[in-house]
C-alpha cells in the first residue's frame, strides 16, 4: 500500500458589493486526493456480525463521498474480544490516511474496565463518526410464547448464550438477564455476535441478543419464519437521558418495562445504574470510525467531510433505516462528543460491574 498522499487545497471565493465590488478569497482546509488509492477499513470482529453490517454499508458511500473515489476495503481481523485488533491499529497502523479503524461498544469496554489485554488508547485517535444502535433480545419460538404470556414462567429455564466474553459488549445484556432472575449461562470465546446467532439458529443456545443492523437482517427473518420471538430491547435514550422504546423497534418492550413488568416496580439501585451506565457507554455511541494517532487535519477533514456528505444524501434516512436502524449518526464535533461520552463511565458504576464480574465470573481486572 502507498505510504504518500496527494493534498490539493481549495479556495473559499466570495463577492462583496459594494459602492465599489470587489473579489476576495479565504484559505480551507486541504483535503487529499486519493484517486487511484485502496482505503483500509479494520474491523475486529468476525465478518458475520453487526460491526461487519455496519462497515459493509458504509464502505461503498464513503468511497462515493471521498475525494478521488479510492477503493474501500473492509478487512476484518478478529480475536480476543476485538482486542487483538484495536491493539494493532495502536501500534502499527500508519497516519497516511489509507487505514481507518471501526470500534464497538465490544472494544469500549475493556478500555473502560481495565482489560489487561488492553494496549491502545481512544485519546491517541481521531474519531470521524460516530454512529448509534440499539439491541434486541430474542427467544425460541415455545420459550418466546411462554415469556408472552407471562414473563415470570421462563425463569426456572436453564439458559445457554453464546458471548464474546464477558467484559465486552455482552456485559450489558448478561447484567440484564441477571437482574430478571433469569438463568443464563454463557458460552465464552465467540468471535462475533452473528457467531451466536448461529448457535442459536443450530439449537445450541436458546438465547440471544443481536445490534439492531444484524438484528434487521439476520434475526428478523427468523422471526417471520417463527423461528424467533423478539424479547425486549435495551431501549433508547430521550434528550433528558430516560430510557424509553428504541424508535428501530417501537412495538417491541425495553428491558426496563420488562423488569418493572416482572418484579413490579421500576429497576433502580447500584445494578441498575451500573447497567444504565454502561448501556450508554456502549450503545448511543456504539459504533466509531477513527484514523490514527499521528494524522493530519488534512486526513481528518477529509474523512469528516466525506462521512458528513453521507449523511446529507436524500437516500440516507431511508437506506440506513432498512440496514442500520434509526439512529444518530454523528460527524464533527457531535462525533468527538460522542467519543466522550462512550468512554466516560462514573467509578460508582465500573467499581459495581468490576466486582460483579469476579464474583459471577470469576474475571479479575487490573
């Protein structure tokens, strides 16, 4: 892969009128001309799963969007929870804008706890979109129809779920299964969650949750063959930060109105603020696009305003709505934002979930 770029700049040109009309021209931002170039676009998960959906959609428009039309490749490098990928882009991807790198709620939760296979560092990033998801829970036809009926008739059910481990993304909905009283055993070591879709799908695992753009195309096709039952979704956060229904799947009920369904009041307390706490780590910004430490502003502008030429196009609400769901996706500084709030999580809230993982799961952290 070539290591130069070609930079060509572009001039902002206006007219003053006046008693005497005059030109005048003020500098922009350099921007790179990758004609001709191939884009590198690191995914660490496996190729089955929502991160996998979410690059897959994107790659063809942000070769549209960027100047000189590059290839866009999306290249997926896998393994430790999607550690082993975030750490190579920390340590090897080089800053010649031709290697970007797609970050999950699943490599934000290791940063944030700790993980001792932890070797990068969001700071050292540069973040060009930022993108929300939501997530649903699904069951087995004959258990869906009996958590329909009454959601209390499935918690003497022993629980099998394929997860990627439990300091990933899958914190959220095992903390979750576990405040119902439901009895979930995870199969650790997936390399993605369209991997546990697939467990489920051969019967070995009769539970399952699903990011909404693998949930719209993998799940809900074996929900209209009933082979599936939507559960509930974690839900989505309205502008005064409550959880209310996720716009992607209004008909279907959030984990808090089932747990207020079942227990008979609403969740609060040190699990549930540790569980809203991570839910908003991991979901409202689920998604990230960043080059690497070392680039230049001319890469980021690029990249920002290619993503931001996405977003405007007339098609865009509709295409993203039928592949990724409706949710914000964000540029600019609502991106950089975004960044924040994804790995900003209270020591309240991270010293419950530490401690809950070593005594659920015997997982120690540094």
């Amino acid at each position: 892969m070539p290591t130069f770029t070609k930079i060509t700049r572009r001039a902002s040109i206006g007219l003053l009128a006046g008693a005497a009309a005059f030109a005048f021209s003020a500098p922009a931002m350099a921007e790179m001309d990758l004609s001709g170039e191939t884009v590198e676009w690191v995914i660490p998960f496996s190729e089955s799963g929502g991160s996998a959906k979410w690059a897959n959609f994107y790659a063809p428009l942000l070769s549209e969007a960027l100047p000189g039309n590059p290839n866009v490749v999306v290249k997926f490098m896998p393994g430790a929870g999607s550690t082993k990928g975030a750490n190579w882009f920390q340590k090897s991807a080089k800053a010649d804008g031709l290697t970007i790198f797609g970050s999950s709620g699943s490599t934000q939760f290791p940063y944030l706890l700790g993980d001792p296979r932890v070797r990068y560092e969001y700071k050292d990033w540069n973040v060009v979109l930022a993108s929300g998801t939501g997530g649903v829970a699904y069951l087995p036809p004959d258990l869906g129809a009996k958590f329909k009926e009454d959601p209390s008739s499935i918690l003497d059910v022993n629980f099998i779920y394929g997860s990627q481990g439990a300091t990933r993304l899958d914190l959220v909905p095992l903390l979750a299964w576990e405040m119902l009283g439901l009895n979930v055993e995870p199969v650790f070591g997936i390399k993605g969650r369209g991997d546990g879709r697939l467990m489920f799908e051969r019967g070995e695992a009769n539970i399952d949750y699903q990011t909404s753009s693998s949930y719209l195309k993998g799940v809900t096709p074996l929900v209209d063959d009933g082979k599936a039952v939507p559960m509930m979704t974690w839900g989505a956060l309205d502008a005064d930060g409550n959880i209310v229904r996720d716009p992607t799947f209004p008909d279907i009920p959030t984990f808090k109105e089932v747990y207020t369904q079942m227990k008979g009041e609403a969740p609060s307390g040190p699990e549930w603020d540790a569980w809203k706490a991570f839910f908003i780590a991991g979901f409202p910004a689920q998604k990230m696009v960043f080059l690497p430490n070392g680039a230049t502003e001319e890469m980021i502008t690029t990249y920002s305003n290619a993503f931001n030429k996405v977003l405007e196009r007339p098609d865009f609400a509709e295409i993203s709505a039928a592949r990724l769901g409706k949710y914000p996706q964000m540029t600019g500084d609502e991106a950089v934002a975004a960044l924040d709030q994804a790995i900003s999580v209270d020591d309240s809230a991270k010293s419950f979930v530490v401690g809950w993982l070593k005594d659920r799961y015997g997982v120690t952290l540094k």
